[in-house]
C-alpha cells in the first residue's frame, strides 16, 4: 500500500488505519518521493490525493505504468468538484473518496481491489 498526501495529518491517519487493517503501508509527501522509490515491477495500491500543488497527475501515472502496471490508484481529495472527478477518470481511478475519508468505505475499496486483482471478484 502506498499513500501519497501533503498533508501529515491525512498521511498519519490513513497510514494507521491501514496497518491496523494489516496492510504494509509507505507513505509520501510528494509524487517524487513516491516515483525515487518504486522498484520495477511492484505492484500494491495507491492512494492518492489529486489536488496537492506541483502534483501533474497525468505524468505521475505515465511514470507509475512505464515501472508496474499492477497499482490501482484510489483517489482522495478535499476538492470535490467537477474538475477534479474528471482527473480521476481520466487516470482510470478505482475508487473516489473525498476528505475527510470514511475508513471502512476506503478499506472496502481496498479490499475490492485486491480481490479483482486476484480475480476474485
């Protein structure tokens, strides 16, 4: 699992309800961060928030798929609004959740994940 948000607040939270979830968990301020770290062919599930400065999420998921292209990518933000859900769906994003998230709804999304991943679903 990986979460990506300039906010320390929303990284610390999500980052422990994950590992209370069971999840490994990396968490990153920035998308460089992130990208510097990634080992080829990795594979996990990202989330994401969409609306942090310096972020250009088209490039952040060019460079995510020419590294691994098993890393779904669920989508958080505090920005709700028309713009924002079309940059969702233009980078293929399996889920939405907008701040402050609903832990058990992201948890059911991650578990969804992995199961289609595993075809299970």
């Amino acid at each position: 699992m990986f979460v990506i948000d300039d906010d320390p607040s929303v990284r610390i939270g999500i980052g422990r309800l994950l590992r209370t979830a069971g999840y490994n968990v990396r968490m990153f301020s920035n998308a460089n961060e992130f990208i510097g770290s990634l080992n080829t062919g990795e594979s996990g599930c990202l989330i994401l928030d969409v609306s942090m400065p310096g972020t250009l999420i088209g490039e952040l998921v060019a460079e995510i798929s020419q590294i691994s292209n098993t890393i779904p990518i669920i989508v958080i933000t505090a920005d709700d609004d028309k713009e924002t859900r079309k940059a969702a769906q233009r980078i293929n994003a399996v889920g939405f959740f907008r701040k402050p998230v609903d832990g058990t709804a992201l948890l059911d999304a991650i578990n969804w994940v992995f199961r289609s991943i595993n075809g299970e679903d």
